[in-house]
C-alpha cells in the first residue's frame, strides 16, 4: 500500500464516511428496485443480516453499540 500524509489519511477517512453513511438509504433504494439481498450482498460486500436489519427499519444512521 503507498504511503499517505496524515493529511492525506483524513481525506479519505472524511470522503469514506460521507459515503457510508447513505449505506442504508442505498440498501433500501437497491431492494426497493427490485435488487435480491443476495445480489445486495454480493455488490456492495454489506452481510446480508446487516441488509435485512436496515430493511427491517432497525438500522438507520446510528449504529449498534455494544456496552
């Protein structure tokens, strides 16, 4: 892997969360389109418990946390 600035790294720690956080929206627009969670799966690497958890409404933007 090549190396990167700190600066660098931030960037895209910032782009990456920008873009995970339509992960739900997405999932549900992907199987609203008549995507199968199998295909869901296998396009965006996402474990097809996570998929039915954001289609069963018990994901959002906020995450599980363990306590």
């Amino acid at each position: 892997m090549a190396k990167v600035t700190a600066e660098q790294a931030a960037t895209k720690l910032t782009d990456w969360r920008a873009v995970n956080e339509q992960r739900d929206h997405l999932v549900r627009q992907a199987h609203d389109a008549g995507l199968a969670i199998n295909r869901i799966h296998h396009l965006s690497g996402i474990a097809r418990s996570t998929i039915y958890d954001i289609l069963e409404g018990k994901r959002g933007r906020a995450r599980r946390t363990t306590t």
